[in-house]
C-alpha cells in the first residue's frame, strides 16, 4: 500500500494514506464567493506526482516547478517492508530509495553510494514487488512492463474501454497486460502477435510481388522459372559454341564475313524467341477459344427452354445472335489455327536458316587466323560468363520466393499451435476467469441492477477480452464499468500477487455519472477496499459527493486531505506557469 506523499516544499502539505478507502476532498471554504472554484485544486497533480514518484514520466503541468528545486517522496510497501522513494522534477533520471536494513541484500545491487538508482532499476523494482514481474523486456520487445501494469492501477483519464489505459492503446499491448492481471499465459499474446505482423509482411511483400511493385529479383514464380528456362537455354548454347570453337589462320580477311554471319544468327535466335513466345499466346488462346465452345453449347441448351417461354419472332432474333456468335468464333479458330501453322513453318524455315549459317561461319571460322578467332573467342567466353551469372540471378531470385511462400506457410502453422495452446489455456483457467466475471457481474447489479458480462476467448492475436453490460450506454456507465472493472482487479489480482493491492482514481471516473450510482460506486470502492485487505484512494470535489455518503463515518475518516477553493496554489500550495491539474 502506499502511505504518504510529501515534498522538499513547505508549501505542501504531506498526505498520509491509510488502509481501506481514502478521499483527497476539494471542498468550499467559509466565505468564499463565486470566483472561487473547486476546480484547478491540485487533485490531478497530486496523482500525477505519485505517478511520477512510482517511475512515471513528467507530466507536463509539474514542469515549471522543476525550476525551483521541487522533488516529492513517496512511502510505500516494497517486498513487505516500508520504503521511501524522491525523485527530483528537474532532471529525475535516478531516484534515492530508503529502505531498512532488511531489504539491503535485495536492493544493495542497484544502489550507488548516495542510495540512488537508474528510474529504469527502479521500474524493475516496482514490477517485481508489486506484480511479480520478474523479467525486463528488451528494447523493441513486445513485453508486459510495470509502467503499463501501474496504468491501469492509476488511473487519471476515463477511457471508455476499461481494457486499455488510453484509447490509442494497441490491441497486442491491452490483451498482454489484461491477461497478465488475469493470470493467464500474456507470452501467447505476445507471440501471436509478432506472427500476426509477420504474417501481414508476408501477404503485403506477396501483393507487391504479383503487382510487379517491387525489385524484379523478386517476381512470381512461374515467371521466374520461364526466365531461367531461357536463360538456361542461352548459357547451354553458348558453352557448347565455346566447347566446339576452332582456331585456325585467315589469310583470305574472312573474320569480317564471320563476324556478319554472327550478326545475322543473333537476329534469328532473337525472332525465334519471340515466335515461341507467340505459339504459346495462340495455344492459350484457342483453349480459350474451346472452352467458348462449351458455354455455346449451354447457350444452345438454354435456347432449348427458351423456346416455350418466348416468341417466334424473339427466337429468330436469338438465332440470329446464336448463329452471329458461332461465325464468329468459327473465324477466331481459323485464325488462330492459320497463324499457328504459318508460325511453325516460318520457325522451321528459320531453324533450317540458322542451321545453314552456323555450317557457313563454322567453315570460315575454320580457315580465319589466329588473331580474329581469339578476340571473337573471347567475347563469346565472356557472354558466356555473363549468361552463367543471369542463370545464378534467377535462381537466387527463386529461391527467395520459394523461402517467403515457405515462411508464410509456417507462420499459418505457428499461429494455429499457439491459438490451441491459448485455448487449452484458458480451458485450464476458465474456473478463475468465471470467478472473475460473477464478481464484476455483482458489481455491475450493485451499480445499476443489470448483468455485466467480462468474457475471454481465443482469435488470432491470442486471448480477446470483450465487457458488455445490459443497458445503455452513457458516460456514466462506461464510468461504472471503469470502476467496476478496476476493482474486480484489485480484488481477484492481490490474492495471486499479480496486483499492488491499491488503486488510485482521479475525479474524472465521476464525471458525468448519476448521484445515485456515484454512491454506489463509492460504497462499493469502499467495501471491496476493505473485504480485500486493499486500498482505494480518489479524489473528489465536495459537491459531487452524495449528501447520504458525505454523512458516512466511513468517508468521513477516510478524508486525508482537504483543499479549500481558498487556498493559495491548491494541494502544491503554489501557483505555477501551466496551472493545478483539476
């Protein structure tokens, strides 16, 4: 529990905290007129210096006063024993612990000399204590972290779903840190949800890949294989010329009639290329064109029914198209069919073309010098190394796609172990988890009389917890759920050590909500408080407190501070740049 709060200024005024519940009380002064408000009173700020104190960041009301040398202390209970805790506004990146001599082997470690310690040492510290959190996550890990634990003990903003601390809060970071104030396994969260972002990186690179967005190392399989057929082909053809290559005098000047043969064969080749390219388009097409063939005929079939239900004249016109369409796909297949016939001729005429100039260079090749044959062997080497290289791109190139289809195939297979081992899980722990949920239904009927309904189960990011209650929804009862919820944690939480045992509610969980169910909820902090061994701590102005409560012996002693709307500086007992938080 926590037990005081107090500064190295005079102007404020030290708050003890005690067991059970407790209220920080903006109220009106005697005399006091319409220009005073109970609003701006320091109550927020008050929170937020124990926010800060518990390894918080600066909020930014509390900057100005960093100037003139403020720190708060904070006296809690850490590992069963009484501490203290200051920590400076200016600077504020290490923190001096006093702790009795009892705890010296646990925290010696992380002191220094003058008792102080990293704010991140500290974080630890806290997480181990008060929630059993005895690991520290690494830099960019998806990890629980004693900040966030604290977020949902310390609350200072009304969010309208109880399960996050802020609304931007991400979907893996509240199921994670829900479930670990559950007990139930938050590591599956976490690692279902490092597969779900992989997973969205595999289907966006293969999107990309398909839309031709991305490098061409990186292409669609099928592409890739017709490329490394072609380019096997070259490579074969250029070792074997290379392998086959004869060097022999040229007294005659032929190197230049070889040179031009060579020429016109890298024409051929290049037309031949593109006729088997467009074989293959015609092939498609009169498959294409076959399968048309199939659909007219369930036309023909339709036309057949078609009959009894129209006109003579109607029919005529249907035959008429009927008769339309199978001319036309009569010439489509006559087309093709007489394109393809001449392709293969032309490639044949070609084949026996290339035959006959590759005989007519390999003859003059045979007679051409030493000097010409070794230049024109060396560039054909070198077009083929460079035709080798290709062959390698491709496959690499292949082989990379073949790896991301792999890697999506078994992230789909990691994801569906980890959703059974979440669910089998929750089996496991679904007796608690009902316990859970009968005591914020409890809770809910207290409140407003209604069934509310906390549920857990299992979707691809890992466990999905949902709250609904049965009326409608307004401010106020989102409030109430907000309340009811915390509470609920608190009291399941501190019996498994996976709580702090204390819960801190700033004014804005009562904003909005009917006087009634504001003293209900307060009733019902202030029994759970005391039914659990807990503490609840929360501010309030006076004159949203419920005249049957305020008239409670409980709330009266439970009041640890009262600022008046007259007081100078409110709580601080200064005034400052950016103003009180409320």
């Amino acid at each position: 529990m926590l037990h005081r709060i107090s500064a190295n200024k005079d102007s404020f005024i030290p708050i003890a905290f005690k067991s059970g519940f407790n209220v920080v009380l903006a109220d009106k002064a005697p005399g006091a007129t319409d220009k005073h408000s109970r609003n701006a009173r320091g109550k927020t700020s008050l929170i937020q210096a124990i926010n800060y104190c518990l390894g918080g960041n600066l909020p930014k009301p509390l900057s100005p006063i960093g100037s003139l040398g403020w720190a708060f202390t904070l006296e809690l209970d850490l590992f069963d024993e009484r501490v203290s805790v200051t920590r400076s506004i200016k600077g504020g990146t290490r923190v001096k612990v006093d702790y009795p001599a009892s705890l010296a082997p646990a925290l010696g470690s992380f002191v220094d000399e003058s008792s102080t310690m990293s704010v991140d040492d500290w974080k630890f510290l806290l997480g181990l204590s008060l929630f059993s959190l005895d690991r520290v996550a690494e830099a960019g890990e998806r990890a629980i972290s004693p900040r966030t634990l604290l977020s949902y003990v310390i609350r200072t903003e009304a969010v309208k779903d109880p399960l996050k601390i802020i609304p931007q809060q991400a979907a893996w970071s509240s199921r994670e840190h829900v479930a670990y104030l559950l007990g139930l396994n938050w590591e599956l969260v976490r690692d279902l949800s490092r597969l779900d972002e992989e997973s969205d990186t595999y289907k966006a690179i293969a999107r990309a890949t398909n839309a031709n967005l991305l490098p061409k190392a990186l292409r669609p399989e099928p592409e890739l294989m017709l490329e490394l057929a072609e380019a096997q082909r070259e490579l074969d053809e250029l070792q074997s010329r290379v392998s086959g290559f004869q060097i022999v005098e040229d007294p005659q000047g032929l190197v230049t009639r070889a040179d031009r043969l060579t020429e016109d064969l890298k024409e051929l080749r290049n037309e031949s290329v593109i006729d088997r390219r467009m074989i293959e388009l015609y092939k498609e097409s009169m498959e294409s064109n076959e399968e048309d063939s199939v659909a007219s005929s369930d036309v023909a079939d339709l036309y057949g029914e078609m009959q009894r239900a129209f006109t003579a004249e109607a029919l005529r016109s249907f035959d008429a198209v009927a008769s339309f369409h199978e001319k036309l796909m009569g010439n489509r297949r006559r087309f093709l069919s007489a394109e393809l016939e001449r392709l293969h001729a032309q490639q044949a005429e070609r084949d026996e073309r290339i035959r006959e100039l590759s005989a007519r260079r390999n003859s003059i090749l045979a007679v051409l010098d030493a000097g010409g044959a070794l230049e024109e062997l060396g560039a054909l080497q070198a077009e083929a190394v460079q035709a080798a290289a290709r062959v390698g791109e491709i496959e690499t190139a292949l082989n990379n796609v073949r790896e991301l289809a792999q890697a999506q195939e078994d992230v789909r297979l990691k994801k569906a172990q980890m959703r059974q081992e979440a669910a089998r899980d929750l089996s496991v722990k679904r007796r608690k988890l009902d316990e859970v949920a009968a005591r914020f239904d409890r809770m809910m009927q207290d409140l407003y009389g209604v069934s509310g309904v906390l549920t857990a189960e299992v979707d691809d990011l890992g466990y999905k917890f949902s709250i609904k209650v049965a009326t409608a929804s307004s401010s106020g009862v989102t409030r109430m759920q907000l309340l009811c919820f915390d509470l609920t944690l608190m009291a399941e939480g501190v019996r498994s050590r996976q709580h702090p045992g204390f819960l801190i509610h700033d004014s804005v969980i009562f904003d909005g909500v009917d006087p009634r169910q504001v003293a209900a909820g307060l009733s019902l902090a202030h029994k759970t408080a005391n039914q659990s061994d807990c503490q609840y701590i929360c501010t309030m102005n006076s004159n949203d407190v419920p005249p049957a409560i305020a008239r409670e012996s409980w709330f009266k002693n439970g009041i640890r501070r009262t600022v008046l709307d007259t007081e100078v500086g409110g709580v601080m007992g200064i005034s400052f740049g950016l103003g009180l938080g409320r």
